[in-house]
C-alpha cells in the first residue's frame, strides 16, 4: 500500500466522522470616525458663539459635554452586516464551543451568543474553547484565531516522542533519552506524500552500567494528544563516526495481500507494536521499494500506540562513549479536550474569535465557528474625552474667574459701603463740629469783642480781652481747616487747591505781605483722600509760617503743577534765606518731610543767604 492510499483512508475515515459547517466571514478592526461629526459640531458651535446670547453659549456647551459623555460610554460600532457570520449559538449541532474567558486572570462573566465585550485596555486575555460533548461530531482536533488582530491560527500543543532506554546486563533501565516532537513539522501540508520530511541528528551519551538500549516510538505523552507521527530512516552511529551505521528500521518487502492488513499486522524485524491501542502503530510506505516507516496514528483522546524494538536488539555498548542517532521524522500533533490561547494588551477595536474543526491530519474540516470580541477604547484615549476635558477645564477656569469676579466685586462693594458709612460719619462730625464747637467759639469771640468796647474798662483787662479775642479767632480758623478735612464733600484736588489758596491769602494778609498765586484749573473728578489733604495743608501752612517768622520776605509766590499722576506745590520768597549746611533744623522742617514720606512723596528745601528759599512739596495723587 502507497503512503498516497494510506493518506486517502486516514482522510475519508476521519471526514466521515465529521460535519460539513461554511467559512464565517473575515472580520478586521473597526474603529469609529468622528472627523465629520466634530466638523459639523464645530460648525454649529461657532453659529451659536457668533450669534446667540449668554443662556445659548452655556446650553451649546451643555448639551456638547452630554454628548462626549455618551460618546466615551457607548459601544464602538459593529461592523457592517451585509454577509452575516456563523455566530456561536445555542444548536447541539455545534462541533465547537467558547467555553470561558479570562481577563487579567479573572473569568468574564455573561458570555452571550452573539458578542462579548471585554474591559478596556486588557493586560491579560486567555480564550479557552473546546469541543460540545453534545454534538453529533465531536472533532479531535481544533484550532482559533483572532481575527483582525493576526494573521495565523493557534493549536494547542501536546507532544509524542522518541525514546532512547539504556539498560544493563540484567535488562533492568538505567536511563533514558527522551526526544518530543510537538504541534506540526515545517512544510506540513496535511499529507504524509506532499510533505518534507525533517532530518533530524541527536548525539547520547552511554550512561554507566548501560550494555544496550532500545528505542520506543510512542503517542503515550498527555493522554488528550491525537494526530500523526512518523519516523524513517533511523540509524546509530559508533563514536567518532565512520560508515558502520546501524540502521534500525530493516526494510519489508511488499506483501501480496491486503494492503491494510500490511500496516497494522505486518512489523519489521525486530519492532513490535504496543499500548492501549496497537492496531494505531502502522506501517508507512514509501517510494516504489521495499523501505518503510514507522508512524503513529492516534485517533482516541484516551489511548495511545507504541513502535518499539527489542531490548536485546542493536550493538553493544561501552559506558561513557557518544552515540549519533539520526532519523527522518514527520509530524501533526493537537490536543482533543481543549484549545487555550493568551493575548497580551489586546488594542481597542472589534475582532472576531474565530474555532475550526480540524480532521486528524490538521485539514480543515468544517466551518468556522465565529464569535464577536469587543475592546472598548480607553476613556482617556477617546477624542470626546479629551473634549470633555476641555470642556470641564473650561467650565472650571470660567467658573473660578467668575467666582472670583463675584468675590473682587462683592469686596468693592463692601468697601463702597464702609466708605460710605465713613463719609457719612465724617460729615456728621463737621457738621456737629462747625454747627456746636464753631458757635460757641463764635460767641466767644463776639463776647471778648463787645468786652473791649465797653468805657469803663481799664487798660490791662482791654488787653486780655484782646488777647481773648485773637485766640478765639485762632480757633475759629482752626476749626474751619478741621471742618474742611473732615467734610468729605472736600475730598478733590480743586478743593485743595482752593484752600491752599485760602490760607495763603489769610496768613500773608496778617503777615502784610504780597501774596502771587499761580494755580492752574485743576480737575474736580480726581479724588484726595482726607489725611492726604491735611498733611498738605499743614506743610504748606508750616512753610509759609517760616517764611513769615524766619525770612524777612516782602513777597511769596505760591505755585500748583499736576504732571500726570503726581501733584507739585512750590512755596518760595524774597526773604534773606539761608545756609542749610550750617542752620540747626527744627521740628517744622522734620514734621514737613515725615507729612510728605507718609504720602510717599518727597519735600526738598533749597535756599542760599540773600537769595531767598524754595520749599517743592511733591507726592502722587491717587488713582481714581
């Protein structure tokens, strides 16, 4: 029997134990496209900005973070549907079945028949699938796929192996060498005719008391592990090499009879078939001569079947030397209980979880059982969130600057009030104080007056009358420039400079002295607190007070210059002046400059003997 026929009789028998099912279509990565949504949301909310009141604004932005919202919570979208695929359903029909899913090592619950939707952004994703105990046609073998997050198919391996059993005089095993073969041999293409056979070469060393060994083709690995495996052309080689080569496997001339019964009662001199299920250890033919190999073909999940030779065969051995073992070999290996495959941070899109029976060679035989598999994108990596962010780090900054807004507001107001009230209350006390204290001073002053015209009077108490009647009207004056500083219908700079004048004018009168005033139009509107004008007034009054008492003038010359938000008075005379270096400094010149340092302005005296001196008051007025 040809290897090409045995091929034919493992295909049919195991296709027949099948169920045809149709290919499920090819489903990649969806993702969602928000270039023209965000066009026309752009569009709509610059219409609204353009055109539409203050309520408009805060409803647009409003309603567009409700929507980012439910953007970043809804399920990406499903691809289209024109040619349904073959979903996992509830049919006992179903060969193959979804049987658990793991995400980060924790089972996922409520997997539905139709999609399975996973948490975003998985470190760890295992799918274990397998076959339906209550199908009609159990598959042996099975694979899967992810399909739009790669290209080749996962099987789970189990192995079969070769193994190289050394044993001592007494036939007693003393060790073993162990060669496994798991999944499919490269250029597998379900055919023992059509595929390369791989070569495959193994160098043992002979252990201690070892005299000769035996070697055992086996499918006995995990009891779940089905498919093919096939070894020819199997020789041993002596240490250091050479041209004697033992060949294991001796060749079988054909046999007349049926070539069935050939490959599973004929065996080669020396092997002999074993395990649970012998009848599985087959003979392989190929080529048109007389060579064969030995294969295992397992087709029950619980048995297995084993090549092996005798224990006596092969040449005897000295411990410590080096055997060179080479042998062609072939193979396809899956499991029969269950398939598990891992994926590792899975990216966010839609894929499809794709199962497909396999017949004992691995051909393909049946359709795709597929199922939906959705990885929601991460919150933050959705372009509605970053938008929702935007729009919440507005809100917040607008928020805070209106709050603050409110806060700054609320404090001016507060300090309107307060201001307000002491207005109020520094009015109160001008008025009690020129309407009481003033008339009563006045009466004073008009009684010592009446006093000194009276005849029969003599000429001491006319005197202290007279002296009665100038100290009163000191304090009448006194009073008034009180009065003028607490009123706060004085508080500007024309005020000021009208009573910078009006004191002038009275202390050069009484001093009989010529009086020049250079005052420009000053601005009503430009505020002068009430300490900053009595400050003023009591430097002014002190420098013309010097120039009265110390100067020997004929004439002052009084001058006021704003130049932007700064004031200038100048006082300057006629008088005999001085020298600054060598004058002792008294407290009116001190009490000048700390009036002015406490307006943050400055006071500079600059005179020379017979040149007169100039007294330049200058502070910043207050901004408005």
């Amino acid at each position: 029997m040809s290897a090409k026929t045995l091929d034919g009789n493992i295909t049919d028998t195991t296709m027949n134990k099948r169920r045809a099912m149709a290919t499920g279509d090819d489903v990649g990565i969806s993702h969602c496209s928000d270039s023209g949504a965000l066009k026309e949301l752009g569009l709509v909310i610059m219409c609204i900005l353009k055109h539409g009141d203050c309520r408009c604004i805060f409803a647009a932005l409003f309603g567009l973070g409700a929507f980012a919202v439910a953007s970043i919570l809804a399920s990406p979208a499903l691809p289209s549907q024109d040619n349904p695929p073959y979903h996992v359903g509830d049919s006992k029909d179903q060969e193959l079945l979804l049987r658990s899913v793991e995400v980060n090592k924790r089972a996922l619950s409520g997997i539905s028949n139709e999609s399975l939707y996973l948490p975003a952004h998985p470190d760890t994703t295992t799918f274990i699938y397998g076959p339906n105990p209550l199908a009609a046609n159990v598959p042996l073998r099975f694979r899967c796929q992810l399909d739009g997050y790669e290209q080749g198919w996962h099987e789970r391996t189990v192995l079969m192996r070769m193994v190289i059993r050394f044993i001592d005089t007494n036939q007693r095993e003393v060790a073993e060498q162990v060669f496994e073969v798991m999944g499919e041999s490269p250029g597998w293409t379900g055919s023992f005719t059509n595929s390369p056979w791989i070569r495959r070469k193994e160098v043992v060393a002979v252990p201690a008391d070892a005299v000769r060994f035996w070697v055992v083709i086996s499918s006995a690995g995990p009891p779940e592990a089905v498919g093919v495996f096939a070894i020819r052309n199997l020789v041993v080689l002596p240490s250091g090499g050479g041209t004697n080569a033992f060949r294991m496997i001796p060749p079988v001339e054909p046999a007349a009879s049926n070539a069935a019964v050939e490959a599973t009662k004929v065996s080669p001199a020396g092997w002999e078939r074993g395990g649970l299920r012998p009848a599985n250890a087959q003979l392989l033919r190929y080529g048109p001569g007389s060579e064969v190999a030995l294969a295992i073909i397992d087709d029950h999940p619980k048995g297995h079947a084993d090549w092996n030779t005798a224990k006596v065969q092969g040449p005897e051995l000295t411990p410590g030397e080096k055997l060179t073992f080479e042998w062609e070999e072939i193979y396809s290996i899956g499991a029969a209980d269950f398939g598990k495959v891992d994926y590792t941070n899975l990216p966010a899109g839609l894929y499809r979880f794709r199962m497909q029976a396999l017949n004992l060679m691995g051909i393909p035989a049946g359709r795709d059982i597929s199922q939906l598999v959705t990885v929601p994108v991460a919150a933050w990596k959705t372009l509605w969130f970053w938008v929702a962010v935007g729009l919440a780090l507005f809100a917040i900054t607008a928020g805070s600057w209106r709050l603050s807004a409110w806060r700054r507001m609320k404090g001016q107001v507060q300090d309107l009030e307060r201001q307000r009230d002491l207005e109020q209350e520094r009015f109160r006390i001008a008025q009690n104080i020129h309407d009481d204290l003033g008339a009563r001073v006045t009466e004073i002053a008009l009684l010592s007056s009446s006093a000194q015209l009276k005849p029969n009077l003599s000429h001491e108490a006319r005197a202290e009358f007279g002296a009665v009647n100038r100290l009163t009207n000191d304090l009448v004056r006194a009073l008034y420039e009180t009065v003028w500083a607490v009123n706060p219908k004085n508080d500007h700079l024309d005020s000021l400079a009208s009573f910078v004048c009006q004191i002038a004018n009275q202390m050069c009168a009484q001093a009989q002295l010529r009086c020049r005033l250079q005052i420009p139009d000053l601005p009503a509107e430009i505020p002068v607190a009430s300490h900053i004008r009595h400050n003023v007034i009591m430097a002014v009054k002190e420098s013309i007070h010097n120039v009265i008492k110390h100067g020997r003038a004929s004439e002052i010359q009084i001058g006021i210059q704003q130049a932007g938000k700064a004031l200038t008075l100048q006082v300057s005379d006629n008088g005999c002046g001085f020298d600054p270096a060598v004058i002792v400094r008294g407290n009116g010149l001190d009490n000048m400059e700390r009036r002015l340092r406490s307006l943050r302005g400055s006071c500079s005296i600059t005179s020379r003997p017979g040149a007169g001196t100039k007294v330049i008051l200058e502070f910043p007025l207050p901004v408005s």
